[in-house]
C-alpha cells in the first residue's frame, strides 16, 4: 500500500490539471479588485507619481507609491490644485554630479477615463532652478477618453502654469474651454517652462489661446514639441509662443479653425520646424523681431484664410535674413483675393518653392505679398505651381527698355526670360549683370527671338542704336 501525504497529493492533482488544461488556463483563485475611496490621514507626505481618479461625483489622488489616496473632494480644480501646491512646497534636492535628474523630483500624473470639470484655474508655481527643477508629465490613461472641462462662466484658464520647472509634459487628453461660455482671457493652457511638450491631445473650443507659452522659458530654450496634436476652434491662436525660445518641432498635427494656428508674438525665436501639418481655416504667423532658421516644409493648408502664412517682421529696421524655406505645401483657398504668404518690409531670406496654389486670383500681391520698401536680395519664388499669369509667362510686369548700356534689374523674386521682340537699327552686345555686382558683357548680334535668361536680382543692359523693344517671360511656375 503507498501512502501519498496531503501536498504532495495536492501537487499530483495540479499535474494532473495542468496536462490536461494547460498552465495558462489553470488558476486556483483571482484576487477581488477593489480601490479604496478612503484618505489616509497623513498619507501625502511621499514623493512620488499620483493617479488622478473620479468614484461617482468625487476626484481623488492616489500615490503611486503607498497606494493611498493622498487627496479627494467633489470640486476637481481644488483637488487637483492642492496636489500641486504640495509638490511646489517640497524641498528640490541637489543636481548629482554627471546630470542625472535629482531623486524624487521628476513626476507623472496619470487621469483616468472620465470626464474632469474644472470651476477655476489651476496654477502651478514651482519653485526651484532648472537643471535640478521639476518636471511635471499629465497623461490620460485612455486614448481620448479622458476630458478636462472649464465651467460655464470661469473667465480663466483650465492650467496656468507660471513656472513648471525644468520640463511639462501633456498626452492623450482633451482639453475643452467651452468657450462660449467664457469671457475675457481664457486659454486651455498657460505654461512658462525650458522644455514644452505635446502629444496625441486634443484642445478645442479655447476662447483666447489653446496653448499660451508665456513667461521667460526659466532655464533654457530647447526640446519643444508638438505632435498629433489636434487644435480645433479658438479665438486667437492654436499655439501662441510669447518668450524668445528656440527649438520648435509641430509635426502630425491638426489646426483648425483658430484665427492663427501657430502664433509667434514674441519675436527674435529660431530653429523652428512645421513639417506634416493640416491646416483647415488656419494659418501661421510671425509678427515681431528676426524670426530665423523656419521650415515650412509638406503642410495641407485648405480653406486658407487671408496671410495664411504670414511673416511680418514689424520693428525691424533694416533688411534682415530670416533664414526661412516654404516647401512642398498644398494651398487651397475658397476667396481667390487672399493672400498665401505675406512677406513684410526688411523681411529677406525667403524661399518659396516648389508649393502648390490653388483657387488663387492671380495679380502683383496674390498669391504671394512682398512689401517692396526695402527691396529683397536673396528672396525667391521660384518653381511653383499655380501662381498665375501675374507671375508666369508673358503676365508679369513690363518694363521699358532703358538707354543703351544701362542696366534694368529684374526685381522679381523669380528668373525671368528676356525675349528680342525688336532689334532697332541693331543690337551689337548685351551685358548681364549679377546680384553680387560681378558683369560680363557678351559681344554679338542680337536678333528678333533671341532669349537672355536674368536671375532674381541680377540686372541686363542692351547696347545698342535706333530704339529696340523686348517682352519678359516669368518662370514663378514649375518649367
């Protein structure tokens, strides 16, 4: 007779049930899910992560860490506020050596899905040097499916975000302003931070601003992102940048509706890059200062307004390269007399090429404006489809043809074909001369259909008797 002791009669069975089902479908009991509601007393004093949560019509903070919920009440703006003010109370600790972030200073703040109603601003002011600063990262936990509301009547922001610290991050929310419901200033977000960064949120209906960059950048200027992000309907601008800061990236994302999608108010910023973007009622706007380093590169700019790209350079006092490139964008307007791009006095260094303009009126300022006070020296416009007779074949503007020897500068910003419609009593040389100054004088006989082709800035002079004539050819549209 053998005798089996109880565990290892217990481990025959799970054998046993384990060959016939399998492991992966064999389970001897699954814990009761369960999330408590209570406060701890004393239990927000650990630095750590939190998540934010709704159980029925209250918000409450869990720590991350110790599990207990360290925060709750029924006004989401008050909880959420007190969270912050902890966190701006703590003492920073010292930056290592070698630049690691300082223990317990970086955090996220994760919302489950729900729906968060904000009845007031919630600011964030955190004190602190950058480099050894905070760092605050907001996320929703569902794609989209969480959702911060401003109450009817707020007249606020939803954040505002004085000082962030060394970094601010938000990702797959929805920010909504309810903005008819509000008046005065009201962005989705203020934020003053060195490094800004957005992905997969969307902000809608913002009175003034969905995203305001405000402040002085504390810190530094690099590493500022927005991407997938989606903007839709407000009042000033989708993303409105006030400081001096460099290193912009948008890409992937969506603005709409917005009487400016991408504001730069504050001028002098740089290394800018809007690549990939759509554009439905919305455009681009830098108003101040020496904007430099921009691409505006592969962008679908549909229902284009008027200066949909709009580059105006106010205060500046002498002609200034900007640096800029506007490429491979498909323009499409309903209004055929508005303005694509808008090129302001002393603005210079601007290429535009190889774009796409489609139901423009074609005239002298349409669809590109270039204020000519001060004229241009190494802006073009060149290769592009859709522009139009005033910029193409024999539309253009026709000068007269100057004395013998004299120079005629072709003051477009695209190449131009001369043609001999006339020789005069005869036409024995023609000198060409280029934007730089350098001249070269080629002796021969001229005759009717002879073409000279003359660079953007560059200057031709005819020498010649009797009285010759000659029409232009612009060659703004791809050749």
């Amino acid at each position: 007779m053998i005798s089996i002791s109880k565990p290892k009669l217990l481990s025959l069975i799970i054998i046993v049930l384990s060959a016939t089902v399998g492991w992966e479908s064999f389970v001897l009991a699954s814990p009761a899910p369960s999330v408590t509601t209570v406060v701890t007393p004393g239990s927000n004093t650990t630095l750590h992560s939190y998540t934010v949560y709704k159980d029925g019509t209250t918000t409450l903070v869990r720590n991350d860490f110790t599990g207990d919920n360290d925060y709750s009440g029924t006004d989401t703006a008050t909880v959420l506020q007190s969270l912050f003010t902890f966190i701006a109370g703590i003492s920073i600790p010292a930056q290592p050596v070698g630049g690691v972030p300082a223990d317990g200073t970086q955090f996220s703040i994760g919302f489950q899905d729900g729906n968060y109603y904000f009845s007031k601003a919630v600011v964030q002011n955190f004190p602190g040097s950058p480099s050894g600063g905070i760092g605050i990262s907001m996320y929703g936990t569902g794609d989209n499916r969480v959702s911060l509301i401003l109450n009817n009547g707020v007249n606020n922001d939803i954040f505002n975000i004085t000082n962030a610290g060394d970094i601010f991050h938000m990702s797959y929310m929805k920010l909504e302003g309810n903005k008819a419901n509000q008046s005065g200033i009201s962005n989705c977000v203020e934020v003053s931070a060195p490094e800004i960064g957005f992905f997969h949120i969307e902000l809608r209906d913002c009175l003034t601003d969905a995203v305001k960059i405000a402040g002085n950048g504390v810190g530094g200027n690099g590493w500022n992102v927005f991407q997938d992000t989606w903007i839709l309907s407000c009042g000033v601008a989708g993303i409105e940048v006030i400081p001096t800061k460099t290193d912009f990236r948008f890409t992937g994302s969506k603005f709409e509706s917005c009487a400016k999608g991408i504001k730069f108010t504050g001028g002098n910023s740089a290394g800018i890059s809007i690549v990939g973007n759509n554009f439905n009622n919305a455009g681009m706007e830098f108003s101040t200062g020496s904007i430099k380093q921009i691409s505006i590169v592969g962008n679908a700019i549909f229902s284009a307004p008027n200066n949909a790209i709009n580059i105006v350079g106010a205060g500046l006092g002498s002609l200034t390269n900007f640096n800029i490139i506007i490429s491979g964008n498909e323009f499409q307007t309903n209004t055929g007399t508005n303005v694509a791009v808008f090129i302001g006095n002393f603005v210079d260094g601007i290429t535009v090429t190889s774009n796409q303009f489609m139901g423009y009126t074609s005239s002298a300022t349409v669809p590109v404006t270039l204020i000519q006070t001060a004229q241009k020296a190494s802006t073009l416009v060149t290769q592009n489809s859709g522009m139009g007779s005033s910029w193409t074949g024999f539309g253009i503007a026709q000068p007269a043809v100057p004395a013998s020897t004299v120079n005629q500068q072709n003051k477009n910003p695209y190449q131009i074909r001369v043609y001999i419609t006339g020789t005069g009593t005869g036409i024995t040389a023609y000198k060409l001369t280029d934007p730089s100054g350098t001249s070269n004088t080629f002796t021969l006989t001229v005759g009717v259909g002879f073409a000279i082709d003359v660079d953007p800035y560059a200057q031709i002079a005819l020498t010649y008797t009797g009285t010759p004539t000659w029409v232009w050819y612009g060659l703004a549209n791809l050749t």
